[in-house]
C-alpha cells in the first residue's frame, strides 16, 4: 500500500470516528461529542498562565484557536497512525479504540452530561475501528485502483453527512425559539433614562450601552450551553431556612427591575477590552436570598453553571441593599443573548466576573469559603476582587498620526463607588483634569475628553481616574492575577 493511501486511511478512519461521534451526540447531548468534550476537559486542565495567555491573545476567539489547534493534532496523529498500519491495520484499529476512550472519559468528566452521553464517543469508537479496518481491507486486497478510490469517496462523503446530521441535531432552534417565546420582559421599574451627555462617541469613546452583540464575552464553554426556559429551574439551598426552587415563569412574572451596570473582567489588561455596559433586567438577588433566609455562617455564595463552572461571592456583598446584584433575565430589552447567559445570570455590580457574574446559573447554595472553591479561586485567582478604579484611552490610537489639534478620549470606571476625576498628563508633564461626561451611576463607566495643544513630534499621553472615595488609580503596574491589573494607560501617537 502506498504512502498516501496508508496516511489517507488513518485519517478516514479517524474522521468517521469524530463525525459518529458528533451525530450520536446530537441525539443525546451536543457537548457529548467527543471533539467537544476533549476540548471542554482540555480547557479544564489548562494550566492557568496558559489560559490567561489565551484569553488576552485571542480573546473571544480562544475557542476556536483550541478547536483549530486540537484539529490540527488528531488529523496529525491520525496520519502517523495510517502510515504505521501498512502492514497491519493494528496501529489505526489501536488509535480508533484510544480516541473513543478518550472521549469516555472526557464525557464522564462533564458535570453537565447525563449517562447516556458516554453512547456519543463509544459510538466514535466503534464507527473508527470498523471503518478504518474496512478501509485498510480494501486497500490492501482491491484488485483495481478505482474500487480503493470509491471506497474512499464513500466514507469521506459519510462522514461530512454525520458531522453536519450531528451539527444539525445538537443545535435545532429550540433555544432561539424559546428565547423568541419569552418575547419583551415586562419591567416594572425601569432604570432612569439615560440622559443626553453620556458619552464622547463623536471623540472616540464607545457607546455608553454596550449593544448586546459588541458586549465583552469571556467563559469556558467551548459550546454555549442551550437551556430552555420552560425546562430552567434555579435551586437556592445549603445554610438556607428553606430551600427554594424557581421556575423561568415565577421569576419572569415578578416585579423585574432594570438596572444600568457595567462589567468587568478580571483578565482585562491596562488598556484592554473586556468592559461593557448593558442594562440588565432581573429579580434583586437580594429579595431571593431573604426569601430563602440566610442562616448566619454563610460567607459565600457558591453559584453553578449548568456546564458546571462555578463562582463564589461574598454573602455580605450581595446582601448590600444598594449593591443592586440581580438574578438577571434580560439584557437591553431583550432575553438575555444565549452567549450571555440565558435563560439567567448573575450579575453583581463592583465585582469582577469570575467571582459574581455565573451564566446559564442553576444552583446557588449558601455555603463558607472553608468548604467550597469556585472554578479560578481553584486556578489561583482571589477570593475577593472589588473592580479596581481603572481609565482608558480610546483616542488616539497607539502609533496614530494626529492633525491638527489633538483630542483624547477614553473611558473610565469605579463600581459601585462611580468615576470622580480623570486626569491626562502628556510627555510625563503636570496633570490636568479631563472633562467628564455625564455620569449614570456609581455602578457604570465614565467616559471623558480633554483637548490637548501640541507640538508637532512624538508624544506620550497617560490617564489616570480616582473614584467617588478619592481613590487613585496607582501608576504601578500589576498584572491581572491575581486580583486584577493596576497601572496608568499610556498611548504613544504621533502630532503632524
Ligand atoms: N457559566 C459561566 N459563567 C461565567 C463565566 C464562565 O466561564 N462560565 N465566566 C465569567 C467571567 S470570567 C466573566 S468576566 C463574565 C463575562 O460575562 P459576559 O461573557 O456576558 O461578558 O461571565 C462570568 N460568568
Ligand atoms: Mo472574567
């Protein structure tokens, strides 16, 4: 058998595994797929520098880095493999077999798939070992070329039918479709309007709401969880009076609120984009605590995603009257984007994501910091992370070239205690004040301008905020972990 057609084979064979895999995983559960389910332990078991790196460098499209890069990997050692069976199909049957345990294992990792999801990788187990000793059969016994070329067709067209047939089962508009029946969110106490003056958009400054499709999206789900909101129940237990268990419809049918409240993540870097601000509509996760009756003891609350990722809040930070934290069921009139959580999130203003804003949230159990871990305290992130006061620079851009007179704006933040002053100082020069747009609340983002008179060259402008406390942004600079990155925001542009 030649090169080429032993290294076709493997990788055939390998295929056909992952594309059974993926079609039986439609059927019970699209996160059974063993390509999904590797990736999603992958990620569990990256080292956390790794994942940080990944996060900064990528961004949103971490993802599908990992995707590409595990594709890349298994097409490679699906390769090795085929050239390795050209004797005896032993070596590719041996992959096949490891690829379907694999994901076995991978699955039973998962804390969000039932039993039945293991039928997803031992079916890609099986489909690979028979169709690549099929394979290997016909190459090694066809008396004419094209019999070996049409087998080969055959499996490759298979298994592109299964990989979309899986694609297509695991992702029916269900979810869509239940957003779309849940349809407006009635509010009954709509945040303040937003009043004219919020933002410097003509001057470079982002919008002040956030649209929920340019909103900042930061998790580990390699796929989105697809919860329906008829099917969503929320448990509230652990040092709890009594225990409760809400429905998408007893929460929807309260008295919504809507508050207007800016995000953050830890791993934004000085300078970084990972803030956004939306207006949120939920149930005061205040209300729900009482309701439920926090026995005393209870330092954390220790929420769960259905995928499994976990975050643990301070009790006495989201028990604040005016903390404002919510069980948020809506984002900027709509149901929240499947992204951003549906059918419910945390939302909790002031603290940083990884410890608060759990998405697809579907148990909250009142609990200590002795006795449970969230998913990046685990990974060596803090425990407790109020938002750091923070500025950036949005215009000029780094390296830009400026005519005339120059303008700089930015963005400045401080939740829940709100954005007092941003200074702008050029060149290391003395500090002078920014004008400030109008402010919102002490729980969203300030932008600011200033207008600055410079000679034509090189020049350096940094930005610094101090908050409603009097607290100054540090100039030392700090790197996200564990608690979040301090230091001033520095451009360097260019004055023609
Ligand atoms: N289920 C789940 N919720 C999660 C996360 C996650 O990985 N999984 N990431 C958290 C982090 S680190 C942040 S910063 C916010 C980001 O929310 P967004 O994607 O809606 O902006 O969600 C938080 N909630
Ligand atoms: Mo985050």
């Amino acid at each position: 058998m030649s090169r080429w057609t032993a290294a076709l084979i493997g990788f055939l064979g390998v295929a056909a595994a992952l594309a059974a895999g993926h079609l039986v995983a439609g059927l019970v559960g699209p996160t059974a797929s063993p390509f999904l389910a590797v990736g999603n332990t992958a990620i569990d078991f990256t080292p956390s520098p790794l994942k940080d790196f990944a996060v900064r460098t990528f961004g949103t499209y971490d993802k599908l880095v990992l995707l590409l890069g595990m594709a890349v990997v298994i097409a490679a050692v699906a390769v090795v493999a085929g050239l390795l069976s050209r004797r005896s199909a032993l070596p590719g049957t041996l992959l096949a077999a490891a690829l379907g345990a694999v994901g076995v294992a991978a699955v039973l990792y998962r804390p969000d798939l039932g039993s039945l999801g293991v039928l997803a990788p031992i079916a890609a187990g099986v489909v690979g070992v028979l169709v690549f000793r099929w394979l290997h059969r016909v190459a090694t016994d066809s008396a004419s070329p094209g019999e070996g070329r049409r087998t080969f067709l055959i499996a490759a067209g298979a298994s592109v039918l299964a990989g979309l047939g899986g694609q297509f089962l695991g992702t029916r508009g269900d979810v869509e479709g239940s957003r779309r029946a849940v349809g407006r969110l009635k509010v009954a106490t709509p945040a303040p309007a937003i009043p004219a003056g919020v933002d410097f958009v003509a001057d470079g400054t982002p919008p002040f709401i956030t649209p929920n499709q340019d909103f900042y999206r930061v998790d580990t789900a390699l796929s989105v969880p697809r919860v329906l909101a008829e099917d969503w129940e929320l448990r509230v237990h652990g040092l709890v009076d009594r225990e409760l268990r809400l429905r998408y419809a007893d929460l929807r049918d309260r008295d919504l609120v809507e508050r207007t409240i800016t995000m953050t993540c830890v791993s934004n870097e000085v300078g970084g984009p990972y803030v956004s601000t939306a207006n949120f509509i939920g149930v005061p996760l205040r209300d729900v605590l009482l309701e439920a009756g926090v026995r005393p003891g209870a330092d954390q609350l220790y929420s769960t995603s259905v995928d499994g990722w976990t975050a643990g809040s301070p009790v006495d930070v989201v028990l604040e009257e005016d903390r404002g934290a919510l069980i948020a069921l809506g984002m900027n009139g709509e149901p929240l984007p499947v992204e951003h959580g549906f059918p419910a999130r945390l939302v909790v203003p002031g603290l940083y994501g990884y410890l608060s804003a759990t998405k697809w949230v579907v148990d909250l159990e009142l609990t200590t910091f002795a006795d449970k871990r969230g998913y990046w305290l685990e990974r060596g992130w803090g425990q407790r992370a109020p938002v750091k006061v923070m500025s950036r620079i949005d215009r000029p851009q780094g390296f830009a070239t400026v005519r005339g007179r120059t303008v700089v704006s930015g963005v400045a933040w401080a939740q829940p205690t709100g954005v007092a002053k941003v200074e702008v100082r050029t060149d290391g020069g003395p500090w002078r004040d920014a004008a400030l747009a109008v402010a919102v609340n002490g729980s969203t983002w300030r932008m600011w301008r200033a207008e600055l008179d410079l000679p034509p060259g090189g020049h350096t402008v940094e930005c610094r905020a101090t908050d409603r406390a009097g607290v100054t942004q540090p100039s030392e600079r700090v790197a996200p972990v564990p608690d979040g990155a301090t230091g001033w925001h520095s451009i360097f542009f260019t004055v023609e």
